[in-house]
C-alpha cells in the first residue's frame, strides 16, 4: 500500500509528465515514460530539471537506466527526499 508521502508525491510527478506528454492522458503508477508517454531522452532531462526545481532535489543520473515507469520516478523522489 502506497504512503501518504508517495501519493503526495506522485501527484505533484503527474502534473509534471502531462506537460511534456505530447499527448494528454491518464498517468498512473505503471505508465512508461518512453513507450506511453514517447519520451527521448531530451524530454527526460528536462523533466528532471522540472523535478529537481519542483522538490529542490538532485536527481542522481546514474540511475536513470532504472527509471522507466511512473512509479520508478516516483519511488526514486521519495528515497531521495527520505534521505536528505
């Protein structure tokens, strides 16, 4: 079961995605953000500057091969916050 916190978070990164998906839709915790949401790897960059802004995080690179749905993004941000 999702946390309070994770919920709050996957909110605010759903927003965030509907300004880069070329197309609007619904975003849940299982959509992937090359093959539903036709991300390449500029629009990920600028997502995760957006992200970083958003939760005055860094978002650490070397992971980003491991970010391929919305719940990966979402999980990576709070262990991030959780651990700052």
């Amino acid at each position: 079961m999702p946390t309070a916190q994770y919920e709050a978070i996957f909110q605010q990164v759903a927003v965030l995605l509907q300004k880069y998906a070329p197309q609007p839709g619904p975003i849940h915790d299982g959509t992937e953000l090359i093959n539903d949401l036709g991300f390449d790897s500029l629009k990920v960059m600028e997502m995760l500057n957006d992200v970083e802004d958003v939760f005055d995080i860094t978002y650490p690179l070397n992971t980003l091969s491991d970010m391929q749905t919305v719940k990966d993004l979402t999980t990576q941000i709070q262990r991030i916050i959780e651990t700052s």
